[in-house]
C-alpha cells in the first residue's frame, strides 16, 4: 500500500492524474479498462484530467471506462455520476460510444444491476464464476468510510457471488447500483483520493486497527493488485507522522 500526501487539493488531482496517466502509459494489454466513481472528488479528478498536461498525456483510445457506482437518477440529474462525468471530461473527448459503459440507471434497480453484470461478462469473456480485472479502479471515500454504494452495515458489504448490486442509500438517498467488493478488490490497481479535513476522522479509522473491517474502506484489500493512496494535507491531519 502506498500514501502519497500533497499540500494541497490541487496538488491533490494533478498528482492522482498523473498516477491515472502512468498506469494507462504503462499498461500492456490493447484495452484499459477503468472504473469511475462519482462525488466531487471524482468530479474535480475528471475536471483536472480534461486540462493539459494530462490530457495530451492519456492514450484515451485505449480506454474503456466504467463506473463504480451510480445512482438511479436521468443522466441529466445533477446527481449522475455518469452525467456528471460527460460534463466533467468525456464530452470533451474523443471517445467512441463503445468506450463508454455508463450503468443502466433508468432501469428497474435489480434489473440494471444484472444487465450490467452482463455486459460486464461479455466485454471481459468471463466464464462462470470468473471476476472482472479492471486495470484500475477510482475510489473516494464518503465520512461514513463507504466506498462505491458500498454503505456500512449494508448487506451488499456481503455479496459475494454478484458483480454488481443494487442498494438504497447514500446523500442523495436513493436507489443506486454498485460494483461489489469481489469486483473491487480484483483490480489491479485501486486509486484512492480523498480531500479535505471532513475525511481526516475517517482516514484514521481506516489507518488504524481500530478502524476493523467496520468501515467499508477498510475492506479494500486487491488479490493481487495493489492500492495507492493519495490524500491532501487536510484530510491527512490525524494520520500518524509519515516516515
Ligand atoms: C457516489 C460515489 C461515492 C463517493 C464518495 C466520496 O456515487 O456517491 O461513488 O462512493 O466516491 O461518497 O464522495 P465525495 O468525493 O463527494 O466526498
């Protein structure tokens, strides 16, 4: 696990962009294949991402973007984790349709999350029982140490045998779809960013024992993949000195 703090939120998303950045430059494989998350950490991630020197940086054709989660709101709600990130960055792109997989969130809940699970094991050729390896997977981190829609004391902390599920919470309070914990820890690379002095109390729980497997952030823990951490000076405040 690594933990890079910065100064400042700035310094914050460039630094997450360019780590985003490399690991696409660095990838092997023809296709790399990413999971967003929503919020205005992912909202102001994307923002920075769309502005040079990042943007020139990225081979965008070789992505495939997915989504960690998203709420069960029209694309244009200004709740939309996927509206949001077409404002934000994909529309000022050029990405094909084919690289988009925005979650079917018009849709009945249970149903959106299977016909996600679908299209899911149709684009990674998965067999049965087979999990997605996604090359990279963004994740912010909410007070309540909920990763995803992955709430604590939520049952689908729990799903083991789903990619994706549907739940009912979070601020807005409403139906939302959500990749599982198997899914996530199956990345090669997990890229937690978090900001501000709201996190700070969270960021400790996690860090330390105390925090248990209570907190749902704290259950990020890649097979064979490996998390990076990069957090601002303010929500880094009540983490022990770093070496
Ligand atoms: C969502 C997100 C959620 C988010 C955290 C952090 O759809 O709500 O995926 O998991 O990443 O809640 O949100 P903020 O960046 O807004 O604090």
């Amino acid at each position: 696990m690594q933990l890079i703090i910065k100064e400042s939120a700035r310094e914050l998303f460039r630094e997450a962009g360019e780590h985003f950045a490399r690991a696409v430059l660095e990838s092997i494989g023809p296709v790399f294949s990413a999971a967003l998350s929503g919020g205005s950490t992912a909202r102001d991630l994307l923002k920075t991402m769309r502005t040079d020197p990042l943007a020139s940086r990225i081979p965008w054709s070789n992505l495939d973007l997915w989504w960690v989660d998203e709420r069960c709101v029209p694309f244009e709600s200004p709740h939309s984790n996927f509206g949001n990130a077409r404002k934000d960055l994909l529309d000022h792109l050029p990405l094909s349709a084919g690289q988009l997989h925005p979650m079917p969130a018009q849709q009945e809940p249970r149903q959106g999350a299977m016909d996600y699970e679908h299209e899911m094991i149709s684009a990674f050729g998965l067999r049965d029982g087979q999990l997605p390896v996604f090359d990279l997977i963004f994740l912010g981190i909410g007070p309540d140490g909920h990763v995803a829609s992955l709430f604590p004391g939520s049952a689908a902390l729990d799903e083991r045998k789903k990619l994706v599920t549907a739940v009912k919470g979070g601020d807005p309070n409403v139906y939302r779809l959500t990749l599982t914990l198997p899914v996530l820890n199956q990345a090669r690379l997990v890229l937690f960013v978090v900001s501000g002095a709201k996190k700070a109390e969270t960021l400790r729980s996690v860090f330390s024992s105390a925090g248990g497997d209570a907190l749902p952030a704290a259950r990020i823990n890649p097979v064979h993949g490996r998390v990076t951490w990069i957090v601002d000076r303010d929500a880094a405040s009540l983490l022990p000195a770093q070496p």
